[in-house]
C-alpha cells in the first residue's frame, strides 16, 4: 500500500477490491481502477506464441494443484486462526469502549461547573483590580485638587488689593473643582458599591467552587481507574495486534491464490453457460411433451365426463354393461352394422317427435326441475347440518379455553390483591371471589377484611380505603400483563402521609421491571424514587430542579454524570426547602 493507493496482481482482484473498499488500485501490468468508475492502462503487446503459452498453461495447471494443495493448508490455519480473530476484534471493542469513556470523562471535565466558574472568578478579579486602579486615580486627582485649592487660598492672602477680581477668578475655579470633586466621588462611591458586590458574588463563588473540588476529585479518582484498566487492555491489544498482522499476511497470500484460480473459474463458468443452454433446451423438450400429455389428460377427462353423463342419463347402461361386447350377444360391436342402427334410431326419434306432441314438454321440464331443486336442497341441508356441528364443536373448545383462561387469570389477579392491598393497608386483606352457587367466569365480588373480620359491603369503608382499594385492584390487573412504564397523577390526593409511603414500597416490591412518571404533592411518595424532579417559581420564572433520590442505586459515574450537569446529590425535605425558598421570596414550589 503506497498512500491512497493499493497494488494487486491481477484485475480481478482490482476490480473487486476497488468496489469494495473504494480505493484506487493498481496492478502489476499497469492498469490503474479508480472508485469514480474510470479504469486507465496499456494492453500487453508481447502475447507470444501459442507454444509457448501451452508450455505456460500446463506449467500453471502444475502451479494450481501446489497451490490448491497449500491453499487446503491455509484454510485449516486460518480457521484455527479465526478464533483468535475474534478474541482480537471483541478486545478492539472493549479497547474502543474504553477510550471513549475516557474521552467523555475529560469532556464532562472541561464542561464541568468548574471550569465555568473559574472563568467567571477571573473575569471578577479583572473587574475588581480595574476598580482598585480607578479608585486609586480618583485619589491622586483629589489630592492634586486639593493642593490646587491651597494654592488659591495663598494667592488669596498675597493679593488682597486685587481680592474681588481674583475672588470672582478664584470662586469660578473653587466651583469647578467642586463640581470635578463631587463628579469624582459619585464615581468613587459607584466603584466601592461595585468592588462589594463583586466581593460578595466572589464568596459565593468560592463556595461553589470547593463543591466543583469535590466533584474533580470523585473525576480524577474515576479517570485513574480508567487508566490502570487502559494500561492493562493496550497490552492485550498489543499481543492481538500482532496475531492479527500474521493473520492478514496469512489473508493475503490466501487472496493472492484465489485470484490466481479466478482464471480457471472463468474457463469452468463458459462450459457451464453451454451446459445451461443444453439443459435449457431439454427443458423445452420436456414442456413440448409436458403439453401432450396435458392435452391427452384433458381428453382422457372430457370422455370419462361423458361416459359419467351417459351413465346418470341411461341407467340402463350400468345393469347391461357386462355384456358389451360378447361375441353373438346383443351388444357385440364388430357384427353390428352402424349405419343400420343409425337408420333406427332416426326412426325412433321421427316416432318420438310425434308421440310429444301430445305430451306437455312444459310440465315435464318444470317437474324434473323441481326433482333437481329438492336434490339440491337436501344436499344444502346436509352440508349446514354438518357445518353446524363443526361450529358448535369449536364453540365448545373456546367456551373451555376461555374458562381455563379465566380461572388461571383470576387466581394470578386474586393474589397479587390481596398481595397489594395487605401492602397498601397493612393489616387489612382482600381478595376476588365468585358469588355463592356460581363459578368463577360467571362473575367476581371484592371482599375486605380487617384482622380477621371481613366486611359486608364496601360502602362500610372510608373514602381512602376505597382509593386503595381501586388503585390494589387495578394495579394487580396490570400485574397480569405488565407495560414498561406507567404514569401516575396525585393518586395520593386523598390519602395521608403513612398511606403514600406504602404506595411507594408497594411499587418497589411489585414492579421492579417496571417504570413509574409519578407526579405528587406530598413527601412520602419521593422516599423510593429514583430520581426526583422538582419545579418552582424563581424571580416570576417556572424552573426545574433534578435530584438523585435517597434509595438510588446509581455509582460514583452517575454521581460524576450529575456533578457535570449541574446537579445537586443531596436532596433536602420539600417543606424546608419550601420554607427556606419563601424566606428569600424565590416563589412556591411544586
């Protein structure tokens, strides 16, 4: 490989590597393949003799059995190496796995509130020792009035002759210097005001600062880790590296043979496309006779139809067919004189066309349609009949099917109430139960028990003990045939503290497969929550606020994840933080 460029050996392989891997190639005769589909080079003006290219064939015929024979060798090789290829690629995964938590580590790290804040404490030094310098400007020019305002005052005592023209002179300069004076203090006091704001915002800075420590350490603790695992994964990367360089030496000999039978294949395709057209035209053949004997079956078909016909209209037929053909017999076909039969049976129906003219045709034909009509109907009739009992065999296999669905529904959903609702209420039991003399399909009552008493009716409990009683039947409903998340909205409106901490240990318990969105007013559902949003009113702005609940399982790498997006990991009591908000008027939280 030179470059962006790839030599092979013939124009095969040109071709093909050049398709797949969309690289120019060259090869050994100077044929160059470009990706964008042009191909340049000189053709090979020394061909030879047809000796010696005999002499060449027979001596590449001997070359290809040496090849074909160590090409068997490779193959084993290189199935026994493809193992280790394996091992080589999954080791590359992880090695790419690696180096990309690596490169997210140092990109949280610089995107970190860390970093931001150090930005923002040097761009308040800056403004801080810029206000130092003016402030110190603003003295030097009030020291230099001042001994301006001295001097006026000695000039005013040496020169009392001339004291109302140079005190008005004097008076104009005083005024000045004044209004320069009061004009430099005003900015003298603007510059303190901003220096002490600027000192406030810089502890509370610092503050946050020592938190942005706290998360570059639990970073740089991680990141050692992440080097040690590095360290050790580069020498297995290493070790693979070089298996998989003899393994594309080994490969690319292989290729190099398979090129060279490439040729050979060619040669095999040609007399293989003479045996398709060879096969091609056998199948022709066989359609031609394929259509005779079709056409042979359907007259076959169409004289069995008719022998069938004559069979149904001359019953006859059926009863005197064992005598057709008997040697002296009525039926005996070689004595019979044809056109003497044909003469008679012209007289016959000469003899029938007279006899039917008194005969009422119409009524015959309206009879044997009505025969053919009550035929018909009672062939119908069976068919429904027998249709009817397939329909209400498999009525019978559903209506069994749906009960044992039913029963095995009922026994799952039964113990997952009384499971949910003795969590819910502790103490208290329900369960599912048909009522007396009737089966389970045929309908469910909900009964509620109280230590060892069960109830009469529901309406003997309170309104919260029947919102838990709903949300136990429903959920264990949901048990049957669980989703992967649900949302719930204030189920605990009506329920008081100790109640909505069972939801959430009923929730942690039943559904642990499961996600849960709950939004809620009251503290005691967020003891088992994962991860808990809070939104409130800050300067008349509605914000969200994310932190890691008290029962979260998340590592030091969610910690850090955290840490970098500006995440608290301690979570402080609504009412207090509520308080605490109130207190400094940021508004309600919800």
């Amino acid at each position: 490989v030179f470059g962006s460029t790839i030599i092979v050996d013939g124009m095969d392989a040109a071709n093909k590597i050049c398709d797949t891997t969309r690289t120019r190639t060259v090869t050994l005769e100077g044929d160059v393949y470009d990706p964008s589909g042009t191909i340049s080079g000189g053709s090979n003006k020394d061909l030879g003799t047809t000796l010696a290219k005999l002499s060449e064939l027979t001596a590449a015929k001997k070359t290809l059995t040496d090849k074909q024979s160590r090409q068997k060798t490779i193959l084993s090789k290189w199935k026994d190496m493809s193992a280790v290829s394996l091992t080589h690629c999954k080791l590359s995964d992880e090695l790419e796995i690696a180096n990309a938590e690596f490169e997210a580590s140092e990109k949280h790290m610089s995107q970190t509130s860390y970093g931001m804040l150090a930005a923002k404490i040097d761009t308040f030094t800056k403004d801080v020792e810029e206000s130092k310098v003016e402030m110190k400007n603003m003295e030097e020019e009030k020291r230099v009035k001042w001994k301006q305002y001295e001097e006026l005052m000695e000039q005013e005592v040496e020169l009392t002759q001339n004291r109302e023209l140079k005190l008005k002179k004097v008076e104009k300069s005083m005024n000045d210097a004044k209004k320069r004076s009061a004009a430099a203090t005003k900015k003298i006091q603007e510059a303190d005001s901003i220096s002490q704001t600027l000192l406030l915002e810089l502890e509370n800075l610092k503050s946050e600062v020592a938190a942005a420590d706290e998360a570059v350490f639990a970073a740089e603790k991680a990141l050692n880790e992440a080097n040690v695992d590095e360290s050790a994964m580069e020498g297995k990367v290493n070790k693979c590296r070089d298996l998989h360089e003899n393994a594309k030496v080994l490969l690319a000999k292989v290729e190099e043979e398979i090129a060279r039978c490439s040729s050979a294949m060619k040669i095999i395709s040609k007399e293989k496309s003479k045996l398709v057209k060879e096969k091609e035209n056998a199948e022709l053949d066989g359609k031609k006779l394929a259509i005779k004997i079709a056409k042979f079956h359907k007259e076959k078909s169409t004289a069995e139809r008719f022998i069938t016909n004559m069979l149904k209209t001359h019953e006859w037929i059926e009863t005197e067919k064992h005598a057709f053909g008997v040697e002296g017999g009525d039926y005996d076909f070689g004595k019979t004189d044809h056109s003497e039969r044909k003469n008679n049976l012209q007289d016959l129906k000469k003899e029938q066309n007279m006899l039917a003219k008194n005969i009422n045709k119409k009524v015959m034909g309206m009879i044997e349609k009505a025969e053919g009509e009550y035929t018909e109907l009672l062939r119908k009739r069976k068919v429904v009949e027998n249709d009817k009992k397939k329909i209400q065999a498999v009525i019978e296999e559903l209506d069994v099917k749906k009960k044992t669905e039913l029963e095995r529904t009922w026994i799952k959903v039964n113990r997952d109430f009384g499971s949910v609702f003795s969590t819910l209420l502790p103490g208290a039991s329900a369960k599912l139960e048909p009522p007396e003399g009737k089966k389970s399909w045929e309908g469910l009552e909900v009964k509620v028990a109280f230590g060892d008493v069960w109830k009469q009716s529901l309406s003997e409990l309170s309104g919260g003990q029947r919102s838990l009683l709903a949300l136990s039947l429903i959920l264990s409903l949901l048990l049957f045939k669980p989703a992967p998340m649900y949302i719930l909205d204030e189920v605990d409106a009506a329920l008081d503290l100790s109640h909505t901490q069972n939801i959430g240990n009923m929730l942690k318990t039943h559904f642990s497969q499961s996600q849960f969105i709950v939004v809620s007013l009251k503290e005691g559902m967020f003891n088992n929550a994962n991860v808990i949003f809070r939104t409130k009113f800050v300067d008349g702005v509605s914000t969200v606020s994310r932190t890691l609940g008290t029962n979260s399982s998340n590592d030091k790498v969610h910690a850090l994840t955290d840490a970098a997006n500006g995440f608290s990991a301690g979570l402080a009591p609504a009412r207090k933080r509520l308080a605490t908000n109130r207190r400094k008027g940021a508004g309600k939280e919800n």
